[in-house]
C-alpha cells in the first residue's frame, strides 16, 4: 500500500508556520542619498591626501630645479648696479655697439678719490689675426703677479685663441670686427681694444702688442717702468719723404695742416688720460677715415698726429716695442703682411745667455756638415773607375767631387 504524498506536504507546511518570515521594510529615500554622500566624499578625501602626498614628495625632491638656489643665466642689469662690477666688469664679451662702448668707456668721475682700493695695472692689448705663437713665454712672464695686468685680445671675429684654463690668456677675447692691413679697420681695432680695456678703473697705462712681440726684461721692472714714468712713449716724427709728407691729402686742411702732419709706429703705450681723448675723438678720426687711404696708413699716422697737435708735452716721442727693419727678409716680412718679431728691450744678462745657447747650436751644425762633407770627399776619391757606367754620371760625380774638396780645403 502506497504512501499518499500529502503527508509530506503537510509536514512542509508545518515547517513553514514553525519559522515564520520575517516582515519587510523599505529604506527611506533621503538615508540613502545621505549614505551615497558620505561614500563619494571619503572615496574623495582618500584620493586627494594621495595625490598631495605624491605632489609633495616630487616637489620636494625637484627643489633646485623649481625653485633654484643659484640664478645661472647672467643678469647684467643686476650686476651693473653694484659697484665692483661697474668699475671692473667680469665678463669682456658684451652686446655694445662701437659707439655705446666709446660713450661707455669715456666716463669720467668728477670725485678724484676712488671709493675703492685702486691698485694701477698695465693693460696689455694684443692685436693679432689668430693664434698667439708665444703665449706660453708670456704666461711665464705674467706669472706670480696678478692684480698687477689686464690683458685683452682682439683677433678675428670667427677665431677663438685655443689656451688651457691656466693661462693668462683664457677667456680674454673681446668683441671684434674684421680687420684689413693698411687700412681704417686697424685704428677701430685700436679703439675697441683700449676702450675695453678703459671699462676696468684699474688699468692705469696700455700697451699694444702683436702677436710676435716678446718681452725681454721680467715683468716687476716694466710694471715700474711703465707705472712711475710721466710720459706716454708713441713713436712720432716729422718725415719729409713720400713716406711721410707725401701721404698728406690736402682735403685735411684746415682741420689738419701739413706742418702738423706725423708719423710713428702702430704699436703704442698709453697713459689713461691720453687713452681716453684718443676714444672719444670723432673729429680727426672721421678726418682720417675719409681722407687717408693707401697709399696712406691710417695706424702710421692717426695717433702720431694727433698727439702732436694737441698732447705733445705728455709724449716720449718713442716708442717701447723694437723690431730690426734693416734686414731684408724681415722687411720683404713686412710688405707681405707678415708678422715679424718685435722685443721691448734687451737686458744684456739674457743676451748672453742667449748668445752662448746659440752659438754652441751653430758651432754643432758646422761641426756636422763638415764631418759630413769630408765623408763625400773621401767616398770620391776611393770609387773605383769600374763603378761609372757611363762618361755622363762620371763626369758629373768628378766635379762634385772636385767642388767637395774645394770647400773642405777652405774650410
């Protein structure tokens, strides 16, 4: 007999009424946008103290780069407010026209004292169209005196002197233009070289240099020299030659008359007064510009005349550079545009050094090239007659020979 499936259903329903279910209720429209809010705004909170953290930590390890300690591009507005840069710039590379750095470097203090101390130096001005083949001997020269020299160089525009950071040389271009022999490019180079070197109060006398020159007497007694003596030293002279009166140009007069007319060297010394009336004079230079082509030379005669006519009393009348022009290879030198050596003076200590190390090299050649001729003489006379292959070699050998013998006779 088969159970009846109703039982079981009962006993479901039994289960049922024994647990009852329990009633529902649905949450109120306003706690839940109220749960929502609060949700967003700590999901918001987290994220942002996360954000500000990494920010922080970035800035703080990129301080120098957002907020550096060291300005390093050159504000020259600021440095020109303060005093030692206005009376000793640091920097000779400058963006000055020719006329802003004549205007600039023509200032003149109407106080005599300095609000410095003011120690004088000697500028030495070289004026050179690329390398300086003897910057080493004036690196010794310069050595152990510095505060005492200023040193400016103007070489051709696209040119860049090549020397160690321990020279005296190192970083001491100044802006420049092209410059062509004989013409008025030298007198501007001239000018740009002085008022550079016009822009340091300190420098007190200038000299101008080649590249060739050398100095011969150490640096303590043409500093004193140059310092303590009441006169400038330009080469200038009343030639009545073609070389001289002849390059006169009448379109000068009045402003320049024939009587007033001299030449002298290019290469100068110069006391701060006297180079600062050659800067800003435009009257004479224009005049010069104009008038004095080749076969007239601006930088023969330029400066000469010009402190002839107005400075005469505070010139020499020399020069204190020397070069031997009676030799003609080195005048040949200087009618090819070459540079040729030029000394300030001669102690007589180091020429007999010298005299001494160059004559013990010549004696050693001679030495050589007589060893060397006896030799051939020797070889000639000794060579078999079979050794000739023809008439032709014999005869030319046999006069060589016979030439050898000669010179080794009078030797």
């Amino acid at each position: 007999m088969k159970m009846k499936p109703i039982v079981k259903a009962r006993a479901s329903e039994n289960l049922v009424d024994f647990f009852p279910s329990t009633p529902r209720k649905d949450l109120p429209y306003g706690f839940m946008k109220l749960a929502c809010g609060l949700v967003l705004f700590m999901a918001g909170t987290v994220l942002g103290m996360a954000m500000r953290a990494q920010f922080n930590w970035y800035f703080t390890s990129h301080t120098e780069l957002f907020f550096p300690e060291k300005m390093y591009s050159a504000d020259c507005e600021r440095e020109t407010m303060v005093l030692k840069y206005f009376v000793k710039p640091i920097h000779l590379m400058h963006k000055m026209t020719d006329d802003e750095l004549f205007w600039r470097a023509t200032l003149l203090p109407k106080v005599q004292e300095y609000p410095f101390k003011r120690v004088p130096k000697v500028a030495f001005m070289f004026l050179t169209r690329g390398p300086l083949p003897f910057s080493s001997l004036w690196d010794v020269f310069f050595k152990g005196h510095e505060g005492l020299f200023s040193i400016y160089v103007h070489a051709l525009p696209d040119y860049k002197i090549n020397v160690s950071k321990n020279s005296a040389f190192y970083q001491r271009q100044i802006p420049s233009e092209d410059v062509q022999w004989g013409s008025v490019t030298l007198l501007e180079a001239e000018k740009r070289l002085l008022a550079n070197a016009l822009l340091d109060f300190s420098n007190e006398r200038f000299v101008l240099l080649s590249e060739s020159c050398i100095p011969v007497f150490n640096f303590p007694t043409v500093y004193e020299y140059l310092i303590n003596s009441a006169h400038s030293f330009v080469q200038t002279y009343d030639d009545d030659s073609p070389r001289g009166r002849g390059r006169y140009n009448k379109r000068m007069y009045p402003a320049i008359k024939q009587s007033q007319w001299r030449k002298g060297s290019e290469w100068f010394e110069l006391n701060r007064e006297l180079a600062i009336n050659i800067v800003a004079d435009y009257k004479y230079y224009r005049i010069f510009q104009k008038h004095c082509r080749p076969t007239c030379y601006p930088d023969e005669h330029y400066i000469p005349t010009y402190l002839n006519m107005f400075h005469g009393s505070l010139n020499a009348n020399r020069t204190v550079t020397w070069v031997d022009w009676s030799r003609e290879a080195l005048i040949q030198q200087h009618m090819d545009g070459r540079a040729s050596l030029r000394v300030l003076s001669i102690p007589s200590g180091t020429v007999e050094q010298s005299a001494r190390t160059t004559m013990s090299q010549l004696l050693s050649v001679i030495s050589l090239l007589g060893s060397l001729l006896l030799a051939l003489w020797n070889l000639c006379s000794t060579l078999p007659q079979r050794l000739w292959t023809s008439d032709f070699l014999r005869d030319i050998v046999c006069s060589s020979c016979s030439w050898l013998d000669c010179a080794i006779r009078k030797h």
